[in-house]
C-alpha cells in the first residue's frame, strides 16, 4: 500500500514539472498523506478510548 503511494505520488512530482497547476496540487497531496500518515494511529486509537471510558462508567450501576 505504502509502494503504491509512492509510486503514485513520484508520477505526480514527475509530471509536475510540465504543469504547474498539478505541481501545485500534488505539493498539497502529499502533505495530507504525510499528515495521514502522522496521526493516523492517534486517531484510530480515539474510538478504542472512548469506548473504554463509556463501559468504565456506567451510570445506571451507581448505587444510590
């Protein structure tokens, strides 16, 4: 997956050169792939958290 990107992202930087509105563009997309990439697993990790603290805390097992 990661090769295919790449590999993606390299014909863009190639074929950049001839059109600067895709070099313009494909500058951006490889920012938001880095940015992905960056956070990714913090925010896969979010839900799981989330999750964990709505069964940690149960207000209907309070005790009165």
């Amino acid at each position: 997956m990661v090769a295919l990107i790449q590999r993606q992202l390299f014909f863009l930087f190639y074929v950049s050169m001839l059109f600067p509105k895709i070099q313009h563009f494909s500058i951006r997309l490889g920012h938001i792939f880095v940015f992905w990439r960056n956070f990714s697993p913090m925010l896969l990790r979010f839900p799981g958290k989330k999750r964990m603290a709505t069964e940690f805390w149960n207000p209907s097992k309070e005790t009165p």
